[in-house]
C-alpha cells in the first residue's frame, strides 16, 4: 500500500576497519499482519524480505477483512506512508566512550555498547539508554473487548 519512491536508509559509519550499517525507521499500522519490502542501492534490489506480525489477543480470530479494511483506512489519511517509513535518526558514533574500549585488534574499533530496550518516548516501558528495539514496547490497540 505504500509503494513508490524508494526511502533513503541513515548509514551509519563505524570507522575504518568496520562496515557500515543502514539503518530506517517503519512504524507499523496497527492493523497490519505482515509488511513485505526490499532494500536497494539505486540500481539493483535486494528481497522482497516478509515479516510477520503477531495480531494482539483481543483481536485474534477476527477474520482478515477486518485487518484489510483497518489498514486501508490507517493508511488513506494524507501523508500516512510518509510517516510510516522515515530515515532513522541520525546518531552517528565517532569515537569510543574510553580508550579502553578499543579492541586488540589494533585498536582502531570501537567495542559499541548496544542497550536493548523499549525506544518509545510514548510507553512507560521507555528506556532513554536504549539505543536498540529489543520489542519490549507494548503495542497500542483501542480494541472493544
């Protein structure tokens, strides 16, 4: 539903020695059950890559038009597919915490801390050191049960 042009991926350098990584942010619409997409460099294209998504208990066994026409209104909204697929933010890690986080390897690396957490400002699971989504985060339903 939110085809067309290409999205721009954040890089992320990490020194010399080590590759960069590419990073986007996708916030999913409450309503999907999968998401597929495909990754590419300008010419060639790399998927299509499918994730599948757990559908929250109070919405378990409704049948899939019930997902179908959610996500079609979600998303129908003016600038919505902009909103759900952005360049991640831009934190770029230039330099080690301390000189003895450098590895033997000729200490030219950085040993990066990764802190899993819930990266929602919104949630009250939210962990301002967390630099990576461990899932943690509750997902928001308004559901009639």
């Amino acid at each position: 539903m939110c085809g067309g042009e290409p999205r721009q991926m954040l890089k992320k350098a990490r020194g010399k020695v080590d590759n960069p990584i590419y990073t986007i942010q996708i916030c999913i619409p409450k309503h999907a059950v999968n998401l597929i997409f495909s990754f590419t460099n300008g010419v060639d294209w790399d998927g299509p890559y499918r994730l599948q998504f757990q559908v929250p208990k109070a919405w378990q066994n409704r049948p899939i038009e019930f997902f179908n026409q959610g996500l079609a209104e979600e998303l129908s909204k003016e600038g919505a597919c902009d909103r759900a697929i952005f360049p991640d933010t831009s934190i770029v890690v230039d330099r080690c915490a301390m000189i003895g986080n450098l590895s033997k390897e000729g200490g030219d690396r950085c040993s990066l801390d990764w802190v899993p957490g819930c990266m929602d400002p919104g949630s009250h699971l939210y962990n301002p050191l967390a630099n990576v989504d461990d899932g943690t985060c509750p997902i928001d339903s308004d559901v009639e049960e």
